[in-house]
C-alpha cells in the first residue's frame, strides 16, 4: 500500500519538476542567440563614459611657420623725413651757432625747417633772414585782416596803418641785407639787420601812444623782434676776409 502511494506521488510530481526547470533555463535561452522566442530589449544605459571621447585626428601640422599666421607683422614706421639730416637739436654746427644768439632754443626750432645741408654761419643767418621775412609777411596778413575789420575803430586802424609800413620797411631791409651778404659787406648788413628789430617796437608804440588801447599785434611782434636779434648776433659772429 506504502509502495503504491510512492509510485503515485511519483507520476504526479515528475510534469512539476519539468516545469520548474524550464523555469529556470528560460534565462538561458532568451539570452541565446539562436532562440526563436521575443526578447526584451532595453534601452541605452545613462552612464559615465568609462574613457574620453575618442576625437578625429588633427591634421598634420606644418612645421614651416605660415607667412600670413606667424609671420609678425612688420612694425609701422614712422614718416620718413625728406631731409636726411640728423636732427636739429643734433647737429653740433647749428647749435653752436644758435648759441651764440639770446635765444638758442628758438634759434634751433626756427631755423629746422629751412636746413638745406649747409650749417656754415653764412648759410644759417641765411636762413634765419628768410624766417623772418616769412614772419613779417604773416604778420602782414594779419593786421590787413584787422584793417579791414568793420568792427575795428578808427583809432585801431590808424596804429595797424603804422604797422603795415613798419613790415613793409622790415621786408625791404631783408632784401637789402642779402645784397651786402652777396657783396661782403658786413657794414651794411649790420646796419639793415639792426632796423629789422625797430620795426616790430614801432608797431607797439603806436597802441601804447594811445591810452588804453591794447595791441592786437603784441604777440605777433614778440616772435619779430626775437627773430631779428637771432639774425643780428649770427651775423656780429662772421668774419670776412
């Protein structure tokens, strides 16, 4: 009786134990490859890449630097100056000469711009003479503005009259000392560039003479009369044989 129930529990219990490990290997099989069933499949994992990125590789690089990249770009000069002369304040002859005068700062500045090559105390005073000629021209136009002005009383007019023939006298002198610096003449060009200093004074006189009434002309004659001292001590430094 024992042995019966045994053999009965036996059959029952053997489709159960099948079942089971079919359970158990359905891992297996789905993970198989050649498994005919429907698998699952999840989606990519959110994660921390385990390495970097692998980047594409960089182009060779040229060891040649490249002209327009590397290459500096050349340095900005400055205007080159037409006269290839040192500057003024440089050149020993010129300074030389300039201190010679009262004013040797403004004898230097004055005189640059018409340098021509030649430093010699003759072809300076040359120089200078010219300086001041442009300057009495200039101040010239000046008081023919000034005259002109409707806005000027009659009392201005009158002394700016004065100056326009003082400049006037002062150009002509000029020109007469560059005859005796032709001639040798160092009488005559002493005396011609010594009135050039009267002039700019005489124009001054003529507002001072009238009370109260300032000088348009003040500054314009300051530079005159500088310039014409700067000429006559040049010229008291040359020697003619």
């Amino acid at each position: 009786m024992e042995l019966n129930k045994f053999i009965l529990l036996l059959l029952f219990s053997s489709p159960l134990l099948s079942f089971v490990a079919e359970a158990i290997c359905v891992p297996r099989n789905v993970s198989n490859p050649e498994a005919t069933g429907p698998a699952f499949v999840l989606g990519p994992a959110l994660s921390f890449p385990s390495s970097p990125p692998v980047q594409a590789p960089l182009p060779p690089t040229d060891p040649s630097p490249s002209p327009q990249a590397s290459s500096p770009s050349p340095p900005v000069s400055p205007t080159k100056s037409i006269s290839i002369l040192p500057s003024p304040a440089s050149n020993y002859a010129l300074t030389k000469i300039c201190g010679l005068t009262d004013y040797p700062a403004e004898c230097i500045a004055t005189i640059a711009p018409y340098l021509t090559g030649r430093t010699d105390p003759i072809s300076v005073l040359k120089m200078g003479m010219q300086a001041l000629h442009k300057s009495f021209e200039e101040a010239t136009a000046v008081a023919t503005k000034l005259n002109k002005d409707p806005s000027s009383s009659a009392v201005v007019k009158d002394s700016l009259d004065t100056c326009l023939e003082s400049f006037d006298s002062g150009m002509s002198d000029l020109n007469d000392a560059l005859i005796a610096i032709s001639s040798h003449d160092i009488g005559k060009l002493s005396t011609m560039l010594s009135a050039t200093i009267t002039y700019p004074d005489t124009c001054e006189e003529a507002f001072a003479e009238r009370p109260g009434l300032d000088s348009p002309m003040k500054a314009m004659d300051r530079k005159l009369t500088t310039l014409a001292s700067i000429n006559l001590a040049i010229s008291a430094s040359l020697h003619w044989s």
